[in-house]
C-alpha cells in the first residue's frame, strides 16, 4: 500500500541528512511501527509522508502512484496525529472538531468516536480546559474524522493513562479490522508489541532492523528453556538448551520430581532488543 525507496533528506538548516536512505513497504491492512531512539528521525520519516516535508530524494508510493504526484484527494485517504497535539485552545473541543470536518468531504461519526474515547460529555468545554491526556485522546478523534483508509500516528498513547491508552489501542485494532492500514511510532514497547504486524528499527535516519515483533523476539532470545522450582524452601533457577529438549533427561527429572514454579522460554522483550539494536545508553556522554 505504501512504499518508501531509498529515502533521503536533510532539513534546509541542516548540514547533515537526517534520513539517510530508508526503504520499506506498508502492506494494506497492516500496522507497521517505527522505533528508534529520540532523534532517530520517525516524526520527520511520518511527515515526509504524509507530504507536509518535501525537497526529499527516492520515491514514495501509495497504491502504486507517487505521492509527489497525487493531488489533494491523498488527504481525504489519511488520517494523522502529530506527536504534540495542535488544537485551537480558544475554542471548545467540538468547534475544533467541526472545524476540520469541513476540510473533508467524508466524515466519521464522531459522536461515536468522542463517547468511546470519552470525550463526549466534554464536548463543549474549551480546549485551554482540557488535561493532558484530553488533549491527546481529541488529537485521535481528529485522525480519525475522515474515516481514512490510512492512520499516521506519532506516539498516539504517549500520556495516557492505561484504560485510556486501552480503547485507543482498540480502536486501532478495530480500525486494521476493517481494513485499514497503520504507521505508528511509540516509545511505549508494550503497545508496540500488542498492536503491531512488523516493526522496524530507525537509528541515526536509517533502518537497522525490520520484522515481526514475535521474529525479533526469536532471533534476539536464547534458544533456551528456562526453569523455576522449589528446594528446601528456596527457589532454583536452571536453563536448558531448546534443541533436543525432548530427549533431555535432567529436564524431564526436575519435571517428574521437583515442585515447579515457573516455566518459560528465553525468548526476549522489544525493550531488550531496543536496548540491544539501537544501542541506546552507549551514546550518550
Ligand atoms: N524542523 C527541524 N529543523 C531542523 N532539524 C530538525 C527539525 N525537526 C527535527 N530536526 C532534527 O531531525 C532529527 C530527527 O528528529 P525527529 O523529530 O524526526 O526524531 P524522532 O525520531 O521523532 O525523535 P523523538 O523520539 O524524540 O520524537 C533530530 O536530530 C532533530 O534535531
Ligand atoms: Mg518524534
């Protein structure tokens, strides 16, 4: 659905590019994520395309055409949410909702959406009054306003409390359900994990990773089973090699004669291999 080849760009006040080459594909139906460490380049990847940053090198298609070439009918087809939410303060939240209605010719409904995200009853209530975390859950109500055929979030559940970020990662989900595809950046691994189809690592403008969250998981962990059982009181922790687990027998003895606890594979978490692929904290001075 979206394809990104060989991408570059650099800021016109920059020396340096801050995207040195990226290519992926978003398939339809799809929820891809981006990650990477701050400053990585995921915010300037999303803006550049949803055509709001030109003056980029490589070619970016949407079903097949290239998006420098579409008219304005590509943003009927996008929805966005930006990582600081812009909404006009002065005005009530549902003024700013009808007023960006008007820029589309299709529109949700959007009390369905402000009553699931709980913004309904506050509807009425000027945006300068509005929390934190109101804020951000009206800056999806406007991604999703158009009823687009594509979402471009930027840290969507970034401030949110957990039922909230909760309906909001339904609603993704409900939204790829029905079809839709997703681009969508976080620095919060749990939702990543949970909502996304593949990811892909962004350090330094260029991707140093890509997969699904289950594949990274495998291809980062041990091939190991690990176990917890009781002894005299105390817990004992033992790993065994995965590959002829079947025919080990000191694991099948701790199995038939210890009180186990716990019993896992070593497989890993998206914060570990964040921490592996993007070598996050060896930078810094
Ligand atoms: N308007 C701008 N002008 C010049 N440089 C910019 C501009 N916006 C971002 N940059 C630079 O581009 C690089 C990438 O920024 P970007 O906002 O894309 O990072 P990010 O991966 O989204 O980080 P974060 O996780 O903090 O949101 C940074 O070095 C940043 O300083
Ligand atoms: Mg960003």
């Amino acid at each position: 659905m979206f394809k990104v080849e060989n991408l570059h760009f650099t800021y016109p006040k920059n020396k340096e590019e801050t995207i040195k080459g990226l290519s992926f594909e978003i398939n339809r139906g799809e929820i891809f994520g981006f990650l990477g460490p701050s400053g990585a380049g995921k915010s300037t990847t999303q803006k550049i395309l949803i055509k709001l940053l030109e003056n980029y090198e490589g070619i970016i298609s949407y079903n097949g055409n290239n998006i420098a070439e579409l008219d304005d009918s590509f943003f009927e087809d996008i929805g966005v949410s930006f990582e600081m939410p812009i909404h006009f303060t002065k005005m009530t939240a549902m003024e700013n909702i009808q007023f960006f209605m008007k820029l589309y010719k299709r529109n949700h409904d959007v009390e369905t959406l402000m009553k699931r995200l709980g913004l309904w009853d506050d509807r009425d209530k000027m945006v300068s009054e509005y929390s934190k975390g109101m804020k951000i859950r009206l800056n999806f109500v406007r991604a999703m306003l158009n009823s687009p055929q594509m979402l471009f979030l930027d840290e969507p559940t970034n401030g949110l409390d957990p039922a909230n970020a909760m309906i909001l990662k339904d609603m993704i989900k409900e939204f790829r359900a029905q079809g839709g595809t997703v681009f969508i950046t976080s620095h919060i691994m749990a939702d990543i994990d949970q909502l996304c189809d593949r990811v892909a690592f962004i350090v330094n403008g260029q991707i140093i990773e890509m997969d699904s969250p289950r594949n990274l998981k495998i291809k980062y962990g041990k091939r190991v089973i690990k176990v917890e059982y009781k002894e005299n009181g105390k817990t004992v922790g033992v790993e065994f090699p995965m590959d002829d687990i079947a025919n080990n027998e000191a694991f099948f003895d701790i199995l038939k004669s210890k009180e186990i606890e716990t019993l896992h594979s070593g497989e890993t978490t998206l914060e570990e291999i964040f921490i592996q692929v993007t070598g996050v904290g060896l930078n810094h001075e």
